[in-house]
C-alpha cells in the first residue's frame, strides 16, 4: 500500500508527501526506494536521488535487488 502512495505522489509531483510516506514505512524493499529514487530523477532532483541512494546502500539494501 505504502508503495503505491510513494509512486502515486512522486509521479504527480507532490515530493514532500512521497517523503513522509517513504520515511513512515515500516519497512522499506527495493520497491520502495526505487519508487523514491525514480521520483526524485523524474523530476530534476539527482542530488536529492545520488543522497537517497547514498541511504539505501547505509541501510544495506542491495540496489540490484
């Protein structure tokens, strides 16, 4: 479910709410920081997705799944 609100949000822009999503979930799969990480690139932020993939390398999720 959490996923789907990330991907929803980031996909209509609303990055500040995709963040509060992502940083309340429980627990996080690849899904989830791909969601995240893909939102941040659609949208021009690539520092802000280098810096969350920089976390989830910390957070020891594989990014090749």
């Amino acid at each position: 479910m959490e996923n789907s609100l990330v991907d929803m949000y980031c996909k209509s822009g609303c990055l500040v709410y995709a963040r509060r999503v992502f940083d309340g979930m429980p627990q996080r799969t690849v899904a989830s920081w791909n969601s995240i990480l893909a939102g941040y690139g659609r949208h021009g932020l690539g520092r802000e997705a280098l810096a969350m993939f920089d976390s989830m390398v910390e957070e020891g999720v594989n990014p090749m799944g």
